[in-house]
C-alpha cells in the first residue's frame, strides 16, 4: 500500500506540473494546455513500458541504493535547474548535471565512509566490550 501511495504522490506531482506549466502563456498568447497533457501522458506510457522492462532486475536491488541514486539524481536536478532559474550558463550546458551527480556520489560517500559505525572485528556479536 505505501508503493501505491508514493507513485499516486509522484503521478500527482507531474499533473501539477503539467497544469502549471502548461497553462503559461507563450509569446503568441496561446495556451499550452494540451501539449503538456499530451507530452505527460507520453511519459506515463513509455514509464509503464520501462517499469515493465527493467522490474525484474530493479527488485534485487536494495531499497537504500535506490532512495540514494534517487536522491543524488534530485539534488543534481535540483542544483542545475536553480542555477538556470538564477540566469547561470553552466559549462558544458545539460551535461554539468552528470558532473554535479558525481560530486554529489563522492561527497556522500565520502561521509558515509567517516559516519559508519567502526566495530570490533574480533568480538563476537552481542559480546560485552
């Protein structure tokens, strides 16, 4: 039931995103309603052809690695696209976002490596120290 509430939350985020954006008026003052639905309901189909796909290899993944890779893919998302809101021409145009992931990966794993907790080798599980 919580899979089901999560893409319900994410399959809203897109309609409202498509709304949004599809409602701004273009420099010939039409409305791009339409298109945004159509662009929306594009990606839901080719995501339900590639959930299809690639389901099987995805469940032997674990739940952690995949909330990982989802977070450092937002933030670098999130870090290219508020530097294009700001005017900022990035180097290398839409392939500094490969970059910022990377810097992301590195840093996170980085404080995961200094965080992770350091335990005895030696002692047994559950043994007093």
């Amino acid at each position: 039931m919580t899979a089901f509430k999560a893409v319900l939350l994410e399959g809203l985020e897109v309609l409202f995103i498509v709304i949004a954006l599809g409602s701004t008026r273009t420099s010939d003052v039409r409305n791009l309603i339409w298109e945004a639905s159509l662009g929306a309901l594009e990606a839901c189909v080719l995501v339900l052809i590639a959930g299809a796909i690639v389901h099987k290899p995805l469940s032997t993944v674990p739940e952690n690695t995949l909330k990982y890779s989802a977070g450092i893919m937002l933030s670098a998302f999130g870090v290219f696209w508020t530097g294009e809101s700001f005017g900022i021409d990035w180097p290398r145009a839409d392939l500094s976002i490969v970059g910022f992931g990377l810097i992301f990966l590195a840093i996170g794993t980085t404080l995961v490596n200094i965080h992770r907790p350091r335990y005895a080798k030696s002692a047994p599980v559950g043994a007093p120290r």
